[in-house]
C-alpha cells in the first residue's frame, strides 16, 4: 500500500478547512422552514450561516452551532447539504438536507418524505 501523496493531503486539508469559521450554507437554504405535516404544526427550523435552530410554539428552541458544511448538487437537480452541527455539551451531529427547486421552494430532511417550506414572512400585523 502507498503513503498518501500530495493530492490527498490537499484534500484532507480541504476538508478540515470547510469546518467552521470558514463554513458556508448556500443562500437557498438559509431561512426559517415549516412542514404542513401535522405532525410537525408548531415546529420550525431556522438554517444561518452559524446556527440551526430547532424551535417548537415558538416558545422553546434549540440552538447549536454550525461547524462545517458540505454540499454537493444531485442527479435530480436538487442540491444536498450535510451541516455539521452541535455545542459544548456534546458531540457534534449531523443534518442531512436536500433542497428541492420547486415552487415554493421545499427541503426534504434525511431520507424523511415530508416537505419543509419557507416560513411566511412575519409582517407584524394580526
């Protein structure tokens, strides 16, 4: 077997680099998502460049950092992003993503069938 050359040191680096200060989330993905599912009325995940946000009636969340981020484009158009999330507290997890380029655009969590949407804008007014 062969020590690893140049190339994949580069690569290897590459890869630590992505993580995170230097980690970037593409625009499409960045918002605050909700399901139609009702098994989901109520929860919302909010995706920023250095956080995701897990957040239930809008009066408990969850927040962890973002640490790296990893996309790569599908076959089918869609893009899939793997971020790379946690706190102090504990290892880091990650989320699977794939956003679907329909109208509204949707995101699809792991290999789960229900669809996230862009939450509606907050106009202030009730």
């Amino acid at each position: 077997m062969r020590a690893a050359g140049p190339v994949a040191l580069l690569f290897t680096l590459a890869a630590f680099a992505c993580g995170g200060e230097g980690a970037v989330v593409p625009r499409a993905f960045l918002g605050r998502w909700v399901s139609d599912d009702s098994r989901y009325e109520g929860r919302s995940l909010t995706i920023s460049q250095r956080s995701l946000i897990f957040a239930s009636d809008q009066t408990t969340s969850e927040n962890f950092a973002v640490r790296g981020v990893e996309t790569r484009e599908l076959e089918n158009g869609s893009t899939a992003i793997a971020i790379t999330y946690g706190n102090d507290d504990a290892d880091d997890l990650v989320l699977s993503v794939q956003l679907h380029a329909t109208t509204p655009a949707s995101l699809q969590i792991g290999e789960r069938t229900e669809r996230w949407t862009p939450a509606p804008k907050n106009t202030g007014l009730q």
